[in-house]
C-alpha cells in the first residue's frame, strides 16, 4: 500500500482515545498511574484544544494477536493473556516483577494501547489523519518475548511494524524519553527500513543499561540506531543542543515516510525516577522541533505517542496537553493559566495541589546547531560528538561539522 498524497490541510490532528485505556494499571503504589493520562485529557479538554475544529477525536479496536506477533512472540502473548486472567506471575516473560506486576486483565489493556498506536499509524499512512496521537502510548521497553520496565506490549514497535508490513520503506523513531528506548530498538535493529534515534540519560546511571552511541545497528543496517547518552543534570540548553546536533541531520538524511516520535515526559527535573533536568518549556521547544522536523522530512506523517512520566500531576498533563496544541498547530501560550475546575479536579484525583500556570516560567530556549562549536570540556559535547561519530559516517555526514 503506498502513501497517500500529502493533504493540503492546516495540522488536522486525530487522538485515537477511549476511557478504557486508563485500565492500563499496575496497582496502588507504582510509579506508572494511568490518572497522568486522565489529567492529560482532562486538561486538554478544559483548554479547548479537544474542541478545536481541525481536532478530532477517534476510536480504534484492540491489537489482535496477529498485530502483535508483527513484533511479540507467541507464547509471549499467551502468557501475557494467562497471567491477566489468573493473576499468576510468569518470571520467565518478565511479569510479575516489582515493574511489571500482574493485574486482572492485562492482556486486553496493553492490547487496547497497541491498538491505538497502530490506529494511529494506519490514519497517518492511509491520509485520513496528518497528524495522530496515542498519548497513552510510548510503551518502548517491551520485548519480544518478556515484559519490561512497566511496558507489556511495545506499542511503537507494532505500530511501526504494520507500517512497514503495509508498504512504508523508510520509517523514523525519535524517542526523547529519559529512558532509552531499547524495545524498539531491539525489533529494529537489524532493519535498514526503520532509524531509530533516542536520546536519554546515559545507560552508566539509569535503567535499562543500553543505549551505548557504539549500538549503531547490526549487519547490513549500520547507522541506524543512534543513542545519545546524556550525563545526569543535563538540563534544556545542552539537551536541545544535543537534540540539534544529531537529530535533524540524520531525519534529513534519511527522508522518513512516516516520523513516529515518543514523548516521555520524564526527562524533567522533578521526574522521580531519573536525573535529567529539563524544564517545561524545554521540553515545549523539542515538541515544536520535532512538528517542523515531521513537515520538513517526512511530508507532515507525524504518530504521537506519550511514554514514561512519573511526576503525575506537576510535569505529565502540562507537558502533554502542550503536545497535543503543538501536533494541532496551535500551541498553548505558555503563560497560559490552568483552570480552575481542572485544578479542582486533580487535587480530587490525587489530593495534590495542581500548578497554576502552563509554563515552569524558564526562559525561551531553542535548538541550536552544533556548528556553534565543539566544547571539548563539556560532557554534553563529549557524548553528542561520540554518537555522531559513530554514526554519521554511516549517512554520509561529517561528525565534525554541519556540513
């Protein structure tokens, strides 16, 4: 199936939602709450950019399993139905774990989210959508074959996979969460069809221990994994300068059909579980790059998903809702105030007090380009020059320069 042609339309933005996909739920206690979602959409809608005229909201079916064994195997899908359904655990596939733990009925949730992505996917490719999003979506560290940290199904990964099984021939990943995205990856690292660029903390500090610059893909599909390791405390000049320096090189390069871009929002400072400290408004600016980077390369296919994001009320619904205004053209002001019902309502959802202003009130910051100049002295500049060097020779691009 091939493409269709590029609509003449201003940012139409479809979000493939359905309230059953907060039941992708780990329990009381872990870190992955699905109300991040749920405030998400709770502060989308009350900031009007649900009802937007060139913003609609769509509804999609659960993966089958013959979707999900594009990237899962078998057996894999079974356990995963039996352990939902017996609440047994299965070490052997990864559930059951202290980050996977079993809850009833996870075979149809994470199925659910997988179906999305994929929804998501197929309106991008068929022209029914410019840009989609699955905001519950981003599950990036599942396997083939086992569960990992808090992802069942690799929803990226499948969705991805039915594009490429549907005719796509250059397919690009831009995965920003803090954590690197090693599940889709892994499906894709031996696939000259599929670049997949993820930026995160370095594996040396934070789980899951890959994401080396020196992973570059395997035989026949060199250069096509790309991993920028960043070191602990990088914060929103340096990570948008390393964004420019290895990002939109490479996409241009490449020349996607379809960009497929994950969001973790957990690369911000009070995230809990990692050491990144990028602002709000830092990460507003990558969201805006990435949009001009889906219109400049891959003809405006833009798939949205969320990630990681375990600051649940202070971090996750702004950064999403901005991601959300941004895919539709139209982004939020960052001064903006929140309102107050929605206010009300987290702090009824979770018994916090929610922030007032849509903005961490940072100064501007945008992405820079590494033609500035290389600081040998920085750490940011030591591990952006690594992963360029292993890398863009690959593409015909020189590691030391902008040229």
């Amino acid at each position: 199936m091939s493409p269709a042609p590029f609509p003449p339309v201003d940012c139409g933005l479809t979000i493939f939602w359905d309230e059953r996909l907060v039941s992708y739920d780990f329990g009381s206690g872990h870190p992955m709450n699905p109300v991040r979602v749920e405030l998400t959409m709770a502060l989308a809608r009350e900031l009007g950019v649900l009802d937007r005229p060139n913003v609609r909201l769509a509804s999609f079916e659960a993966a089958g399993d013959e979707l999900l064994r594009l990237v899962h195997e078998e057996e894999y899908i079974a356990a995963v139905r039996h352990a939902g359904a017996t609440g047994l655990p299965d070490p052997r596939h990864g559930l059951g774990t202290d980050d996977n733990p079993v809850f009833h009925g996870m075979h149809d949730a994470s199925a659910l989210v997988t179906g999305a992505s994929v929804a998501a996917a197929e309106a991008v490719w068929t022209g029914a959508a410019e840009h989609a999003a699955n905001i519950s979506g981003g599950l990036h560290h599942a396997l083939g074959g086992a569960a990992s940290g808090f992802c069942v199904y690799n929803d990226p990964a499948v969705a991805i996979a039915w594009l490429l099984d549907n005719g796509a021939e250059r397919v690009a990943y831009v995965d920003i969460d803090v954590h690197h995205g090693d599940g889709v990856q892994a499906a894709f690292y031996d696939d000259p069809r599929v670049l997949t660029i993820s930026l995160h903390e370095t594996p040396r500090t934070l789980f899951p221990g890959t994401g080396f610059p020196n992973e570059t893909g395997g035989r026949g599909a060199e250069g096509t994994a790309v991993n920028v390791a960043l070191p602990p405390g990088t914060g929103d000049g340096p990570w948008l300068r390393a964004f420019g320096a290895v990002v939109p090189p490479l996409l241009r390069g490449f020349a996607p059909q379809v960009l497929v871009t994950q969001h973790g929002a957990d690369a911000h400072s009070l995230d809990p579980l990692a050491h990144l400290i990028l602002s709000l408004d830092g990460q507003r600016a990558a969201y805006a790059a990435l949009h001009r980077l889906a219109h400049e390369t891959a003809g405006g296919r833009w798939v949205v998903t969320g990630g990681g994001g375990y600051e649940l009320v202070q971090v996750v619904p702004r950064a999403w809702t901005h991601l959300l205004a941004e895919a539709a053209g139209g982004p939020v002001p960052p001064e903006t105030e929140t309102p107050r019902g929605w206010r009300e309502f987290a702090r009824l959802r979770t018994d916090e007090v929610a922030p007032l202003r849509m903005t961490d009130g940072t100064s501007v910051v945008e992405v820079s380009r590494w033609g500035n100049g290389y600081d040998p002295a920085s750490p940011v500049d030591q591990a952006v020059l690594a992963t360029r060097r292993a890398v863009f020779p690959e593409h015909g691009l020189d590691p030391l320069t902008d040229e």
